[in-house]
C-alpha cells in the first residue's frame, strides 16, 4: 500500500504524453514537484516528455516545466527547481510513428538501470487514443510498463468496453492504472478512513438514520475558452460518470473486511451494480445565460453546463435514501462537498424549535486541506429553552498543522509510482457506471436556462424537495 514514503527505491522513468498540453502544466508538474521536493521519488528518475509537436530543444521544453511550477508556487522558483527540470527532456512520436522515442526509452532505461519501473502516463485527446495504445504496443514501449490513463474512458458502454479490450490486448488489467483525480483526493480518502475507524458513525450509515445524500460540486467559473471540450463532451459525461460517480461510490459502499486494492475495487464495483440506472424524469440539464455567445460554441448549442440528478441504490442499507448529484459552471459558489441529512428527531413539546429549519448534517468539504463538519442542535445560551444550530469542525488544516496534505495528483503519481492500484478505477466499474448513465445519455433535447451565479435551472433545485441543496449555505 502506497504511503507517504518513496515506494522500494528501485529507478523510475515517466514517459508522459501530452506533456505540453494544460493538464501537464496546471496539474501534473507540480505535482510531480512537491513529490521531488518531499523526497518521495526515486532517487534515480527520469522524465520524457513526448506529442506530436516539439517545443524545440531539451532546454525549451525544461522552461516550460519550470514555468509550470513556478505558476504554483506565486511566480517564485522554488528551492531545488533546477535540479528538478534537469531530469527533463523531450521526444516526439505520434500515433503514426513511435519509434524515435522507443529508441530513447530503451536508453534511458539501461541507463538508470535493468530494474527501472517504468510509467507511460497518457493524458491525450479521445479521439487519439486507440491509435497511440496501437503505437504504443506495436512499438514494445508497454513492455512490462504500467499504463497510467487520464478520462475520459470511453464516452458511452459501447467505447468504454472497446476501450478496455483494446487496453487489454496490449497490457494486463493490472497494469491499467485509470486515474480519477477525486479519488486522489485527502478528503475523499478521509472520508473512507472516517467510515473504517469510527464505529459510532458506521452504525448509522444506514436509511434508518439518514434521509439524504449530496453531492455538489459547483463552480464560478465558465468553460475558460475550453469550448471545443465542453461542445464535444458536455459536463455530464465529463463528471457523473467519473468524479461524482465515484464519490458516490465511497459514501455507499460496503465497508471491505480488510483494506487492500482488490477489496476496495471489488467493494465498489458491488454498489455500483446496485446503482439504479439514472431516469430521465429525474435529471435535469442547464446551459448557463449567454453560453451559445462564448467564442467556438454554435449558436444553436445543446451542450449541457449543468446537472442535477437523483439517483438511487437498490440496498437495503439505502432504500428510499436518494443520492443527489449536482455540478455545473458559471455557479454562484465553487465548493466540492458532501452532505448527509440525517433523520430527524422526534419533537418534544415546550422546547422552541423555531430555528431548526434542517435536518442535522454531516458535512465533507472535499477541498484541501479536509474539513468535516456536524451540523447539529443545541441550546442558544441564556434564558428559555430555544434550540440553534450549532456546528462542530474538524479542520485537518488547523488539527495537523505540520502535516499539509499532498495535492490530488501528487497523490495520483505516488501511488502510481509504488504500483499501488487501490484508488484508480477498474474496468468493470467504468463499464457499470457507464451503462448506468445510457437512459440519460439517449434523450438528448435542449438544456434548460440559467442566469450566471445562479445555482442552475428551477427544476434542478426541486430535485431536492423541501428540505433544497445545502449549497448555497456558506
């Protein structure tokens, strides 16, 4: 099991594809930086970065890296930069041709050594997908390499299976490390550790005591120029499937008899089995005020910006407990949160409850650093018997203060660099939360409207009921 400590001290090499593209800038170099900074990397490893497109020389494409994590880092260069960028350097290959940085590879590996791990990390476009994992097998460059793969996987059933049985006829399930970055994420992780440790909370995981779950994860910004994405993908394939999907899935698993990749995996491929298939009368699309005017959108759009869903599990532990997922841009907050209504108390006679307006609930806040909060009951100070709500935190930022977590992607390269698959996503999952979404993806039809800084369409908000969306409560 992957932890804070580098993995078995054999070399490392990272063929990364994609590597000048937004994903690599914005996330992945400087993750790869706070591992190197931390002292949690091989102490021999080394970075390839390949596309279609070079930047130039070596030394071009080492700026682009430092720049990366000199953006996250307030513009600074940060101590041990230079030592960092020197184990960059760039080839390039395409889907056609991959032989040059086959060549390379092979170098690099003899080398840093005969026992080198070696990681090809894809983060490229869908439609070039199949046509690299044919370069990249014909080629032997997925010769006892791990294959780390950035979503979408797939973008219906019918491609997410082709998908697979093209991975597999290259390398093993167990060398398809699909990486999800929500489940790379402290607080998501916390909130399984939160279930395993505290028994008091596991007992009543359960519809006999809880009345609600939320999912919500809105955003303030708009698509950013990213139009050519949100026209082709659209937010619901982008973040139910996967993100929301699989956060949904540690809240409502099954809690695994031991912790291990095989349990975890298995434990939540058995929820999403039981995962009703999404109805159509029960989600609702929206597309932001002035979305079909942004540069690259066709005026006549009907690409979604926004969903709301409610969804249910066919259990025991959740019957008549509805799941409610809700994500969209151009929002009135950004927040990535968890919130679970519990049942309400039986009222008694003579106390003032007049400001009990909600239930009681636990709150996740699945930003850095973790949060957990209850929302519970209590007595306002002073005269009379009137009843308040009166939070409780805990704020992993101010509990372990000397302790600042890894970001979701330092994360994601970590375990991936020990071989550790415990929290990427496997085949059988990807193809059931897929098949769940099918009824959904058929209708089509036009997204209802929305004002910017709204919290999407009226209908969305009904799909709560009386008790609404806990966001936007600050």
């Amino acid at each position: 099991m992957a932890s804070d400590t580098p993995a078995d001290g054999r070399p490392l090499l990272l063929v990364l594809f994609g590597s000048t593209g937004d994903l690599a800038k914005r996330k992945l170099y400087p993750a790869l930086f706070q591992l190197h900074a931390r002292g949690l990397t091989s102490k021999e490893y080394a970075v390839i970065g390949s596309g279609r497109h070079s930047p130039g020389t070596d030394d071009d494409f080492r700026e682009i890296v430092s720049d990366a994590v000199k953006g996250a880092h307030g513009g600074e260069a940060p101590a041990g930069l230079d030592e960092f960028t020197a184990r960059f350097r760039f080839q390039s290959s395409s889907a056609e041709d991959g032989e040059d940085l086959a060549r390379v590879v092979r170098e690099t590996r003899e080398g840093l050594g005969a026992d080198t791990r070696t990681l090809l990390y894809l983060s490229v476009p869908p439609a070039s997908m199949s046509g690299m994992l044919g370069m990249i097998g014909s080629t032997g460059l997925s010769d006892d390499a791990v294959l780390v793969m950035e979503k979408p996987f797939g973008e219906d059933v019918a491609s997410a299976c082709a998908l697979n049985k093209r991975l597999h006829e290259i390398v093993p399930e167990e060398r398809v490390f699909r990486v999800d970055h929500f489940l790379g994420k402290e607080a998501v992780r916390n909130l399984l550790a939160l279930r395993l440790a505290n028994g008091w909370l596991e007992s009543v995981w359960n519809r006999e005591h809880l009345a609600y779950v939320q999912i919500d994860v809105p955003e303030e910004i708009d698509i950013e120029g990213r139009a050519s994405f949100m026209e082709s993908t659209g937010t619901f394939r982008d973040m139910i499937p996967t993100h929301l999907g699989q956060v949904l899935g540690i809240v409502a698993l099954d809690l695994p008899e031991r912790y291990g990749a095989d349990e975890l995996r298995e434990a939540r491929t058995a929820l999403f089995r039981k995962l009703r298939p999404f109805s159509p009368d029960e989600t609702v699309f929206g597309q932001y005020e002035g979305y079909r005017e942004e540069d690259g959108v066709a005026a006549d759009s009907t690409a979604e910006t926004f969903v709301a869903l409610r969804a249910w599990i066919d259990d025991p532990r959740w019957e008549g407990v509805p799941f409610l997922l809700r994500t969209g841009k151009a929002m009135g907050v950004s927040r990535q949160q968890v919130t679970i209504g519990l049942r309400e108390a039986s009222r008694v006679p003579g106390a003032d409850y007049a400001a009990c307006d909600r239930p009681s609930e636990w709150v996740f806040d699945l930003t850095d650093p973790p949060r957990f909060g209850v929302e519970a009951y209590g007595k306002r100070p002073g005269t009379g018997f009137r009843l308040v709500r009166a939070p409780l935190m805990l704020d992993e930022g101010t509990a372990f203060p000397d302790d600042p977590p890894l970001t979701a992607y330092a994360r994601v390269f970590l375990d991936a660099l020990a071989g550790d698959p415990t929290w990427f996503t496997g085949a059988e999952e990807i193809e059931r939360l897929w098949e769940v979404c099918a009824d959904v993806q058929g209708e089509g039809g036009v997204p209802l409207p929305y004002a910017r800084g709204s919290f999407g369409p009226t209908a969305a908000l009904e799909l709560a009921g009386k008790r609404g969306w806990r966001v936007p409560e600050k």
